[in-house]
C-alpha cells in the first residue's frame, strides 16, 4: 500500500512530534529547533532518563515522558538513528545535577550517537551512563546490530528504571535495575505485511498472501524465516517456546507478558494471541503476574506482533507497579 | 490483504473475549457462554452502564469496562448486533436496583436487540433506559441506518455518563447527561484502505493506489465520496469544516478532540493529522480542552481515521476529567 495519511514525507517527523505535544500540553514541552519533548515538570535532584531512536514505532518513545517513565525522547528520521547534538541537546535539559540515564536500544547508528552524545555532555561535567537493550532473540547480528536487536522490551526498561529513579535512587542504582530488566527480558516478533517508509517507492520487504514473516524487528527489515500462514496459535506456541528457552524459569516463576502490535494489527487479533500466550504459560506452570496488550513498540503500519515475557522477582514487580503519569 | 493473525474465523470473537478477560482479571469477570465482560466488583446501588454492539470495534466496548466507565460490554459477532438475550444477560449482571442505562450506536440491529432486551427485563421489573448515539455526520440513513450511525463520539457517552453514574446520580440524571454528550458530539471519517471481515472471501470495498473513501463508517461499509489521495491537512480541513457547521461553537468555546485511528493507521499519521485539527481550532478561536489520538473505535484493520469534536460546558468537563480505571 502506498497511500498514507501525510503531508511532505520530509515533514513527517516534526509534524508528529508538534502533534504529540499538542496533544499532551499538560504534559510535555517541546525543544525550539529539535525532535525532542521534554517532561514539562521535571524532578529536582531526580536521576534523568532519556530515551529516542528512529521515528516510527509510536508510541515509543515521546509516549513514555511523564512521571515515574522517561525525561526525554529524542525522535530521529523515520528509522534513523538521531543525531548526537540533538542527544547531547536532550542531557542537558533534562540534568538536574544527579546524572542521566539514557536507554539505548542495540542498533549501530544509535549506540554511536547516544555514545558521542554522551562524550559532549562529559565535558560539561554531566554524569551520563548508557544502558543497551537487546531483547529481541530473533537474530544474534543483523544489516543494523552488533548483537541482538532492542525492541518491545525496552518499554519494560524505561518503566522499571523509571520508577527507581523516580524513588529518589542514585545514578549507579538506576542503571543496575535497567540492566536487571535487561538481562531477563526476551522478544520475538512476526510479520504478515510489512511496511513502508514515507517517501519510498516500496515496502521494506514483501510477502505473498500466504507468506508470514517470522523473526522480524522494528525497521521493516526482513525476519530470520519465511513461513506459510498458519493458525495463530500455532505461531504463538512457536515463539513462546523460543522465549522459554532463553529464560530461566520454572514453576512459580512469574512474568510481565507483552503482546505487542507492529502498528497495522487489529487488538482483535492481539487478544486473540494473548489467549493462547496466557495458556501456554498456563501450562507451564508459569503465572502472568501483568499483562500488556496493544501497541507500545511499532514499525509504521507493518501487520503482526511481537511477544515479550519478563521474567519479575519482588523487587521488579514492585517497581512495575509503581504509580506512572503514563497510560500503561 | 487476505492474511489475519486468527484461527478459525467463526471463533474470533470468543478466543478474543477470552483474551480480553485473561489480560484483565483484575478488573474483569467473564459471563459463562456469553461473549460478555462484566466489571469485577460492581458498585451497589449504583445506576450500572451497558454497551456492545458487533465486534471488530476493539477497544470497543469490553475496553471500556471499568469504575467510572460500564459496567458491562456485550459483544455481537463481528460486524453484526449481540443477540437480544445476551444483552438481556448483562442487563440482569449489573443491575443493583438503580436501573441501567444502554448506552446503544445507532443501527437497525443494534437499537432492535437492546430494545427487545430491555422489555425482557421490564418483565423483571429491572428499569432499563437507552440512549442512542448518532455522532457521524457523513450519511443521514444508510445500508445499516435510519438516521445517523454511531461511532467514535460514542466513548464521550461511556466516560461522562459512566462519571455521572459514579457520582450517584439517579437513572434520570444520567439519561439526560447522556444525552447531552450525544447533542454535542460530532464525528467523520476517511479511510485510505478497506478492512475485511475474517473469512470473508473480498474487502468491504476496494479503493486504488490513488483514491481515498470520505464518510466511512465502522463496518467497512463505503463512505459517501470517493476523493483522490492528497496532503492529509487538506483532508482534516475539509472534515474540521463540515464538523463546525454541524456544532454551535463560538469564540472561546471548549472541546474535546479525538483523532481516532481505524485500526491499521500508524499513530504517526494520527499526531500529524492532530497537528493541522489544533491549527484549525485555534484559527476559529476554539480552545481544546482536551485532546484524545489513538485507537477508540476501530473497524478491523481499516486504514484511516474519524475526528470527533465534543462541546463541553463547565458540567461535561468536570464529568470527562472525573477518575476512571480506564487508561484513557
């Protein structure tokens, strides 16, 4: 498909992002000159958390600032990594003199960005650690990733951690309960259309009617497999079995449980993966302490969904409760 | 697209009620054999709030189930009105005493069915009052209407009556609350590609690379105009317009503001469109009290979007920023 609801494809970014704070006054402010919103309030004496990547898996990341998530989201072309001084722009609002968290998720633009970033705000002598997502278990390295993907999980992050920091913890706390988080969460995805970049003539990649896609991340590159259609129960044990192996839990352990929609997926559908999502685990022996449906982590108008487990002890189940300004 | 993340077609509504119950247990029971969801702890005494209508709307209705919203959603098969005696059901679930208000979407089914529920349940001397919206301006009757249909606005009606209810006003209040959200709200539509009904041979309609559908409504049904693609601030400009001529609003009037998404439009195209509809209020003088961009009222996997414009008086704002459970 190639119609889109847009103006100028090369507007589409900052007329997102002026929609997104006009959307949320209460909530946000917006940076003259640069894809960034900011919590309108920020915390004196708080530990900061930014976040940001490519355009084009709304909600993520301007819909996660707000009290007890984010400080910032620094918003890049659609896909593309955002710039380093649009970075070191959003450190130094959002620094209170307690230092800022930045949570990265594992592609090579954005690691190198957020890393120089972090070089500039150094020598303003602004405290900055990064932490790297890579949930995704689909593949080991990818055309954009040393390493494993960071996608839906990294919601998960900017809760957890965002709560900590919200407790008044400091910088060193903040960063080891976002790499708790990070160590025990896993995702995978699965496509059966994919989608286009505004202003490209095709879709990233493309699949016949009977195709689905599995394995696939958030920047409409290609899976790992190309599979027929089947029933989506069948797709679901598939990758929950994939899930299970990669984390170590037993009976009784619990989990948070995400069902995510790449953007063009009805909830119909979502609910229905989540049916059998619960009794697999079910199964298993596994309780789903919280559930999560909809869309948190999309790639533009791409039909499919991805699933994440979190596995949670006292202390993050604690924090994933916590109180947040954000529809979660 | 033919391809759906389903399994059988003739149980996607019961595997989705059941996914819908499993992701919300806290908040959410399951009425046996029905495809109803009933909040978990009713208020006693309270007047208790009822809708439903045919699935493929999601997060409408069971979406909105909830303290401060319904108490009780009823779902038809997809595209098509629940059967009087499952209405009849929720009605006998969720009366305390106080009576129950049917919040009922304009279409010849729909009012049919509660209607005829309602009089089983006179015969239990339950009060039951409905309410009947009819917030799309597009089309005076249609293949499924007498009169205007119900859509999006129809969330409005939930959340202030649903406050209304909340605060413990009597059956009557809340009726006429209810109506007044429906005398001021006003809702168009546009879509960029058709849905299809699972299992269904062929989409709803069909519309080239180049042609948009203005006047849809959520049933995949045609809209009034078919219009060739262009810039989407055009298209929100013309349904802005069309909007203000069907409401008394003035300078310095208030509104609420809902771009909702029909189910496969990326949120990206829905904040963009949100953008150019705050630019056109503002140029009229027409402060937005409160904006909504997201996903209220869909029709499967259709691509496009409604914008619905709610004239509030000091009354109706205090009933939408009332305290729901709902994420909202």
């Amino acid at each position: 498909m190639k119609k889109k609801l847009i103006n100028k494809p090369e507007n589409v970014v900052s007329e997102m992002i002026e929609g997104i704070y006009l959307a949320n006054q209460d909530r946000l402010r917006k940076i003259d000159n640069f894809n960034i919103v900011v919590r309108k309030e920020l915390s004196a004496g708080k530990v900061a958390l930014i976040s940001g990547g490519g355009s084009g898996h709304e909600p993520a990341h301007a819909g996660y600032v707000g009290r007890g998530m984010l400080d910032a989201a620094v918003s890049g072309a659609v896909f593309t990594s955002p710039t380093p001084d649009a970075i070191y722009e959003a450190i130094k609002e959002v620094d209170s003199g307690s230092g800022v968290l930045m949570v990265v998720k594992n592609y090579t633009g954005d690691v190198m960005n957020f890393e120089m970033a972090a070089e500039m705000a150094a020598m303003d002598d602004i405290e900055v650690e990064q932490v790297i997502v890579n949930d995704d278990i689909a593949v080991e390295d990818s055309l954009y990733t040393t390493g494993r993907r960071g996608v839906a999980g990294t919601v998960f992050v900017h809760k957890i951690a965002g709560a900590e920091a919200e407790k008044g913890s400091d910088l060193k706390k903040v960063v080891s309960t976002a790499e708790k988080v990070i160590k025990n969460v896993k995702t995978k995805g699965v496509a059966i259309n994919p989608c286009r970049v505004p202003g490209a003539e095709k879709s990233t990649f493309s699949l016949s009617e009977k195709e689905i896609e599995m394995g696939i991340g958030i920047h409409g590159e290609p899976g790992t497999e190309r599979q027929e259609i089947r029933e989506v129960d069948q797709i679901v044990e598939a990758i929950i079995s994939e899930l299970l192996s990669e984390l170590d839990l037993r009976e009784e352990s619990e989990v948070a449980l995400m069902i995510n929609g790449m953007g063009g997926t009805p909830l119909m559908e979502l609910y229905i993966a989540n049916r059998k999502a619960h009794q697999l685990l079910e199964e298993q022996g596994i309780a789903v302490y919280k559930t999560y449906v909809g869309e948190y982590m999309t790639s533009l108008e791409m039909a499919g969904l991805s699933v994440t487990l979190l596995k949670l002890d006292p202390e993050l189940k604690e924090l994933l409760d916590a109180e947040t300004e954000i529809n979660l």
